[in-house]
C-alpha cells in the first residue's frame, strides 16, 4: 500500500518516526508542504526561510529526488493528495504550535471518514507537553521542578531509532512543483554570507554535533557565555528544523561524557530542557507569542520610540556589545545567547520597546527563529514570562560586556570602527578621553553613534515604569 509523509519540523531520515512508520507500512510518497493557510505572522520569517530552503534541497537528496513539494492549505491538500495516489496511511510527526495543532486535528477529522489511516509520532521533544503535569494535575510554570521532577524524574527520553536500512519509495509520478517556485529564498541579497557560517540539512547538523563534542562540549560551563569563542553548539537551527533530534543530542551527550555526573553535560542537557519548557509552556499558553504571561504587564506603558527601534535593529545604539549582537544577527543569522539577553533587556528596559516588536525583529532574521523558544525567551527578558527574570533585573551592557567580553574580542569583531580601542574603554567609550578616542581613530556621533541611551537614566526610567504598572 502506499503511503504519505508529510515532513514538516523534521527534515531527516535518522531517527524519524513518521518515516520508519511509512517504510514499514508500504511504499512512500514523501511530501513537503509550503503551508499558506497558516497567519502571515506565524509564517517562517525571512532567515528562517532561507535555512529552509537548503535544508529542503539537502532532504531532498537524501531521498533521492522523491520529495514532492505543493504550496497551498493542507487541509485541502492531504485530502487532495490521499485519493489521487490512493494512499491507504499519512504519516506525520507532531508540531506544537497552536495554529499546526488545530490543522493537523482538523486534518485527522476529516481523513476519518475515508479509508485512510493517519498516525502522528514525537520527533522533535524529548517530553511531549501533554504528558507532563504536576502531582495535583496542574501546568509548571517554573522550570526547574518542571525539568527536574515533572521530566527526568518521570521517564528517560527515548532512545534514537537509526535510519531506514532502505526506504521503498512509490513508483507515483512527481506531481508538485519545483522547491524554487516555493520562494522560499530572500530576494534581498543580505543572506549571501549565511553559507560561509552554515550547512543547513542533517549532515550538517550532525558535523555541528560533532564539532561540539570534540571541541567544546567538555569546557561547556565556563565557556558558553563567551560570545567570542564557539563555546556552545550551535545546533538551535538544525534542532529547530529537525535536522537532528533532541534525542539524538542527547543521548551523544551522555555517551561523549564518560561519567555522568559532570558540570558540563548536566549544564547542556538542561538547556535543552529549557527548550522543552519553551514548547511546554507555548502548548498550556497558546497566547504566549503574542499576549504578556503575566497579565500586569498589560498595563504597562511602553515608550516603542520608533528611531530608537530602528537603531536597535541596525546595531547603531552606540552601546557596543549591543551593536556588536544585533550586527551578529544581521550579518550571520544568529545571536549568541548571552547577547540575546543583553540586546533584549536594552530593547525592553532601557528603551521601553514592547518585547513583541523585539520577537517580531528576532522571528524575521533569526535562522533559529522558533515560535516556542523566541516567545518564550523574550518573555523571560521582558519580566512578563513565566519563571521569568525578576523586572528589576536589569543587564547594564557595560558591565555584562567586560564580563562576557573582557578584551571586546567580539565587539571589535562586529563593530570593526572600535578595533583600536583600549580594553578600558571598549564597552564605553564615551568614557574615554578625547586623546584616547583620537588614537582609536573614533569619533562619536561621526563613525560611531553616540549612546542613544543614558543607561543609569534609563535603567531609573523602567524602574519607575515598573512601579508604576504595580500600583495598577
Ligand atoms: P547551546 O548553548 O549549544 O544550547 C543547546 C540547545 O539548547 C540550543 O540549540 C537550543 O535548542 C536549546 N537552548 C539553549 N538555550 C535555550 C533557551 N534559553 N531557551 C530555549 N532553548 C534553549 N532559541 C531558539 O532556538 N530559537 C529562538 O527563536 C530563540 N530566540 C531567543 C530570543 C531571546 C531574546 C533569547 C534571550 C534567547 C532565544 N533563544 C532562541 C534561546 C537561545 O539563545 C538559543 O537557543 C541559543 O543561543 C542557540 O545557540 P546554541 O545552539 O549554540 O545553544
């Protein structure tokens, strides 16, 4: 019998359910679908698109050319798609996004009524959110009894199943269209340099994984926060789109470390716990991308300084880990985590800009861009999260800059006019005396932008805010 899978988040053949499911079932159409159905603001944004773009081409080689690719609505086209190669299964692995959720359900319903079977499998979690609740039946809303007692005191994640020895593919003809007229590509020539820092597919994920494990993974604790050094995986995309598995990572992890008890794996495995909580916590709150967690923030009074935002985007606030961060992103795509925080708390804090405008900018240009963690992460920063990072709180760049970046390594990285700048003053140089800008070749507000912000007034500024929101 013939069967569909319909590949969505994970574009692999090791470890896929769905797709051993399908192959040992019969023969296999395997289908991608550029799904048009679903809000403009959940569609992919334009990095995440280009990294889907290569990751389709690269599944698609993996399969030897059968990956049919259809644009339009699923739950017209599944249906569609059944009775034109008479497929009697449709395989697929559980997305948890609200809008996927509701499709794939609807989808489910209305293939019931055929003789169509369909069967949904976990790919991409290591603990499903459904499955995971409180002694009194209740949702975490902190992590650490959540990934503690609720995940790795319940159940180990399952063990990677390995790929299929061979898959039999159905001998239907190649109805859908060309990957290229998907559009998935940026017409914008700003993604150019993604390939020199990338290999979207699995083979790239796992070389990362690879990577990570020889060269970095057993320094992990103490390096991760060091956004000059390639001191953490770098495999958020590759997990994002399901490249690789957290499963997969997992449990490579724990056979790279020869003793369990170690600092640093248990520190990597919680981050990916993190990512659980991420789509734990978007699954109980289907709001969680758009609307404050914590209702109080909903009286809060945001400045949203339209020019301020613009130069936030831009890397020219004149705070130079910030611009260095937001330069990261623009140029590769990614933003190492500790200057997610700080660009954000600048964002929300000091500026006063609505931490849903900041996701909007990081959904567009991120290639990890995750409906899950990017919520989530922003919320956190914003102080409206769940488990969240108390409001006062707030990251002063400088002092996180000599902290993080103690020789500004990677401020003069991605703000090339500070490369002669001292240590002293690399993070603040509108400390530094007019001799020592002279010789730096620096001249605030010529080639480099001064401080749009006042950080003691600003930091002053949100507190007050604050407060002001708490006697709401
Ligand atoms: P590693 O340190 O190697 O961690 C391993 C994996 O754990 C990551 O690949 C990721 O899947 C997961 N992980 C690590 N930290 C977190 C975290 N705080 N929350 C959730 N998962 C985590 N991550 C995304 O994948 N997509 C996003 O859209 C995203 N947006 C973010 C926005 C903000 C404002 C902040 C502060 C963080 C955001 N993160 C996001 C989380 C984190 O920054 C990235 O996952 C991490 O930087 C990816 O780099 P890595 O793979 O080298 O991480």
């Amino acid at each position: 019998p013939v069967s569909l899978v319909w590949f969505r988040q994970d574009l692999r053949v090791k470890d896929n359910p769905a797709l051993q499911a399908a192959n040992d079932f019969g023969t296999v159409v395997p289908i991608f679908i550029k799904d048009t159905s679903i809000d403009a603001e959940e569609q992919p944004g334009g990095a995440a698109n280009w990294w889907l773009h290569h990751s389709l081409t690269a599944l698609n080689d993996r399969l030897n050319g059968h990956l049919q690719f259809f644009e339009g609505d699923p739950k017209k086209l599944i249906p569609e798609l059944v009775e034109k190669f008479d497929a009697k299964a449709v395989f697929w692995n559980r997305c948890y996004e609200p809008a996927a959720i509701e499709r794939d359900t609807q989808i489910k319903q209305s293939l019931k009524e055929t003789d169509c079977a369909v069967s949904s499998f976990n790919a991409s979690l290591l603990w499903e959110p459904m499955s995971i609740r409180k002694q009194d039946g209740g949702v975490y809303k902190v992590f650490t009894p959540y990934y503690r007692k609720g995940c790795l005191q319940a159940s180990s994640p399952r063990y990677p199943v390995p790929s299929p020895e061979r898959i039999t593919y159905s001998s239907v003809d190649n109805i859908g269209c060309s990957l290229s007229s998907l559009n998935l590509l940026p017409t914008l020539d700003w993604a150019a340099d993604f390939t020199n820092h990338w290999q979207p597919g699995e083979k790239g994920a796992a070389k990362h994984l690879s990577d990570f494990i020889h060269n970095a993974a057993s320094g992990y604790e103490d390096q991760r926060n060091i956004p000059s050094v390639k001191g953490t995986s770098r495999l958020s995309p590759h997990l994002h789109f399901g490249e690789i598995s957290p499963n997969q990572v997992w449990y490579a992890l724990i056979d790279a470390f020869e003793q369990p008890d170690n600092k640093h794996l248990d520190c990597y495995l919680s981050e990916l716990g993190w990512r659980e909580f991420s789509y734990y916590l978007l699954f109980h709150f289907p709001s969680l991308p758009t609307q404050n967690f914590n209702g109080q923030f909903d009286h809060f009074t945001w400045r949203n300084k339209e020019d301020e935002f613009t130069a936030w985007t831009k890397g020219q606030t004149g705070i130079p880990i910030v611009d260095a961060g937001m330069r990261e992103l623009w140029q590769t795509g990614y933003m190492h985590n500790r200057v997610r925080m700080i660009v954000g708390s600048f964002l929300v804090k000091n500026l006063l800009v609505d931490w849903r405008k900041g996701e909007r900018w990081f959904w567009d240009c991120l290639l990890d861009a995750d409906r899950a963690s990017n919520s989530a992460s922003w919320q956190w920063i914003a102080g409206s999260g769940a488990d969240a990072a108390p409001y006062f709180r707030i990251f002063n760049p400088v002092l996180q800059g000599e902290k993080f970046d103690k020789h500004g390594e990677y401020v003069k990285k991605y703000c090339p006019e500070l490369a002669r700048m001292p240590d002293k003053y690399i993070h603040k140089p509108w400390d530094a005396p007019a001799n020592i800008l002279a010789h730096a070749g620096v001249v605030l507000g010529k080639n480099y932008p001064k401080p749009i912000a006042d950080l003691k007034a600003s930091r002053q500024r949100a507190l007050d805010a604050y407060a002001e929101t708490k006697g709401k």
